[in-house]
C-alpha cells in the first residue's frame, strides 16, 4: 500500500468518524441532552458542519421522532375506538329498544288524543250552528249589541295600553332625569319625562276598568250563547 492510499484511507476513517459524531450529536440535542460547547464545537470543526446544519438536522430528528410516535400509537388508538364503538353499539340498541317501547305506549295514546280532538271540534262546530239557527232574535240582538260592545273597548283598551305605554317611559325618563349629573340635559330629560306622564294620565286606571267592563261583556255573551242552544 503506497503512502497516499495510507493517507486516503485514513482521511475516509476520519470522516466518516466524524459523520457518526455528528450524527450522535444530533441524536442528543433531539433528545433534549445538552453537550459541551467544546465538544459541539470539536465536532462540527471535524464534519465540517456549521451551527445552523446542526440546527436544522436537530429539528428533522425531531419531527421524525414525532412522525414515529404518532404511528407507534395508531394501535392503541385503534384498540379504544374498537372499545369505544361496542359501547356506542349496546347503547344505541338500548336507544332503538326504548324508542320502540315508547312508540307502542305513545301511539294508542296520540290516536285517541286525535280523535278526542276531532270530537271537540265538531262539538264547536255544532255549538255554533246551534247558534246561528236559532229564531230568538232578541237574543241574537243581544248577543249583537254585546259583541259590539266588546269591540268597541277592545278599541279603547289599544288606546289605553299606548297611554299606558308613554305613562311608564314618562316615568323612566323622570327617574333618569334624577340620576343625570348634567343640569341642562337633566332639565330635558325631565320635560320629556313630565310631557309623556301628563299624556298618560290616568290610562292605568281606565284601562283596569276598560279590561274589566269587557270581561262582564264576555260573560255576559257566553250566557246569552247557552241560551240559544235550548231556544
């Protein structure tokens, strides 16, 4: 062997020395161990290597690391779901099997509640025909004129309930007014507040007496109906 074969073998054996030694450094650094910075420094001098190759071969082990991990832990994960399904299956059976027992109980039930309704509603329907055919025409004139009356307070009562509705906003606007530190907007808000209050006046009292006055009428008419069923 001639002395530059010698020299090129031993040159090959340092470098490919000096790979493994990069390579085992890499392996720490991606194993969170902390090296020497003498010996970091020896080896990347050996490689020929800079600090940003180690950084980047760092970061590749790393995530291959993390690639391997998520594959190693694809059969346990297969394993709970496996688990997870046969728990899901006995519990939609028992699902099905109380949906079908509620469906036999319900059913019977939901037939005769549609038939009851079906029954009082054409219990309605006779009702008012009853009404309608009958020859009492005082009462029917009655029931008329009370049916008006109705009308004409639930007219009113609309009214009202706006005056009502201004009374409480005038309200609110005086106690706003109370709490406002500015006395030029609190002068305004109060004016506001007073103007929408004197608008309402007394609507809340009317208003009892209107839905009062509508409730008699009501009666009232309920009773003159009964009586032209028996006319």
């Amino acid at each position: 062997m001639t002395i530059f074969e010698k020299l090129a073998n031993s040159l090959a054996a340092k470098k490919q020395t000096a790979a493994s030694d990069f390579q085992g450094l890499v392996v720490e650094l991606a194993q969170g161990k902390e090296p020497k910075p003498e010996r970091v420094e020896d080896v990347l001098a050996r490689s020929g290597k800079s600090l940003d190759d180690l950084r980047v071969a760092v970061e590749k082990k790393q995530h291959r690391h993390a690639l391997r991990a998520r594959i190693e832990a694809v059969p346990k994960h297969q394993k709970e779901m496996a688990q997870l399904e046969r728990q899901i299956a006995v519990e939609d059976e028992k699902f099905n099997q109380a949906r079908d027992a509620h469906v036999e109980v319900t059913l019977p039930l939901r037939q005769r509640h549609e038939t009851l309704s079906e029954a009082i509603k054409a219990g309605e329907q006779a009702r008012q025909q009853l009404i309608d055919s009958a020859d009492d025409a005082d009462l029917q004139a009655e029931i008329w004129e009370q049916q008006e009356r109705i009308n004409h307070l639930t007219r009113y009562g609309n009214q009202l309930r706006e005056q009502v509705r201004q009374l409480h906003q005038g309200r609110e606007k005086l106690a706003q007014a109370e709490r406002t530190l500015d006395r030029k907007l609190a002068k305004q808000i109060r004016e506001e507040g007073e103007q929408l209050v004197a608008a309402g006046g007394t609507a809340e009292q009317e208003l009892a007496g209107v839905t009062k006055d509508i409730e008699a009428a009501q009666t009232r008419m309920n009773e003159l109906r009964e009586r032209l069923l028996v006319s």
